[in-house]
C-alpha cells in the first residue's frame, strides 16, 4: 500500500482558499497526480486543501471523500513563555529544544503544555479515525504497533490536507514524535509526501517514508517554491 499526503497549495488563509500562485502550484501538481493509478482520494473540508486537489480530480475525472478529521491539526495550546495561546505545533526553538518531553513518542501529548490545549484527545480522535479508514483497506493495527494484513494489496490513498496533519500522521506511523516533524522539517505547498506499506514478514506491515514534502513537479515546470509557513528564504537551487 501507498500512502500520499499532498499539502495544500500556498493558502492565502484570509479566504481559506489560495493565492494566484497557488492556483499556479495546484495546476502543475495535477498533471503529476494524473499520472498515479489511485484507488481512494480523501480531502480535507477546508477550502485551501479542495481547491488544491479541484484540478487533480478533474483530470482524473474523480471525486473526492471528505473527512473532517484530515483538517489542520490547528488546536491551541497555552505558551508557557508569554501565556497567549498558540498552535500546537508552533514553538521558538529555545523552549522545544530545552522540553526534551515533546520528542517523545509517547509522553509528547501529556505534555504540561499539550494537557493545555486537551492535544491528547484531540490526537487520539485523528489516528483512531485514520487507522479505522486503514482497516478497510486492509491493514489493522495491532496493540503492539504493528500493522496487521488482513488483505494484502498495492493500492494508492491520496490525502489532500495540510502540513501539521500528514506531519502528525507521518510520526505516528513512523514512531517519531510529531513535534519532532513540526519543529524539524518543512514541507512547501502542493509538495508530496508517501509512505509505503513494508511486509518483510508476511502479514506483517510497517509504513516507512519514500519522500517527505517532494516538490520536483514544480520546479521542474519553472515554479519556484513557496516559503510558506518557513521562516527563512528558500534554496533555489
């Protein structure tokens, strides 16, 4: 099985839709996606991600099914340093590095700061949710983390969505906190992420990353990235 997240194309996140550039990015990331033999796509219900992926579904003639739990993991937790409230996944360097809690797999969410904004609840929904849509696909996660395979297959899942979810659902996959994702890595609009189902035992499963935020298909066709959500100018190389 495969599994790819696309982020949105850059947002313009005062209509909940995208830019014109984003428009632009969407476009080209179609002709990459019509290209992929897919079984399922699912989309986020906020505009920016259905924009994105209304040119790929139009190529490939498709629709998409909506899941609210694909929105952006945007709860708000209560920063320690200045007391407003904050993205969970929204911290200065100093205070995520000096919390060694928040890489943790397990103890992340029972966080002082994560029991603030209820994170566990809400991150328990997201993959209870996530790993249901898996089990019809076949794959059932066991107690001890591995994924069960009830029936085996090569199908394709496209995910329209956004960065902190397929971040947060990359971790949890992968075993590595989702902050650490958060905090460590970025991933430019209209970029994709897959994640590929290993079965080096049969019946067994483990999902492990191919590429995290590709976006060749962009600068390939001349569209330079978007620092979108980045906080220092892009290589342009």
């Amino acid at each position: 099985m495969k599994l790819i997240f696309i982020r949105h194309a850059e947002p313009d996140y005062s209509i909940d839709s995208l830019t014109e550039k984003g428009w632009r990015e969407a476009e080209i990331l179609s002709h990459r996606v019509a290209k992929w033999n897919i079984k399922d796509i699912y989309c986020s219900p906020l505009g920016r991600a259905k924009d994105t992926a209304s040119f790929s579904l139009k190529a490939l003639g498709r629709e998409a099914v909506i899941h609210d739990w694909l929105q952006e993991f945007y709860y708000l937790v209560k920063d320690e340093q200045t007391g407003e409230n904050t993205i969970a996944w929204d911290f200065m360097p100093e205070y995520f590095v000096s919390n060694t809690d928040l890489h943790d797999k397990d103890e992340w969410y029972n966080t002082k700061v994560m029991k603030s904004g209820e994170i566990a609840g809400h991150y328990a929904a997201v993959v209870k949710a996530f790993d249901e849509l898996l089990s019809q696909h076949g794959y059932r996660k066991r107690e001890d983390g591995v994924y069960e395979v009830t029936e085996h297959n090569d199908d394709v899942l496209v995910f329209f969505c956004h960065f902190g979810i397929t971040s947060l659902l990359t971790g949890y996959l992968t075993g590595i906190a989702p902050p650490v994702l958060w905090q460590g890595f970025f991933m430019a609009p209209a970029s994709v992420t897959i994640l590929g189902s290993e079965e080096r035992i049969p019946g067994e499963a483990a999902f492990r990353v191919q590429v995290f935020g590709d976006a060749s298909h962009l600068t390939e066709a001349g569209e330079p990235l978007s620092a979108s959500g980045y906080f220092t100018d892009m290589f342009g190389g």
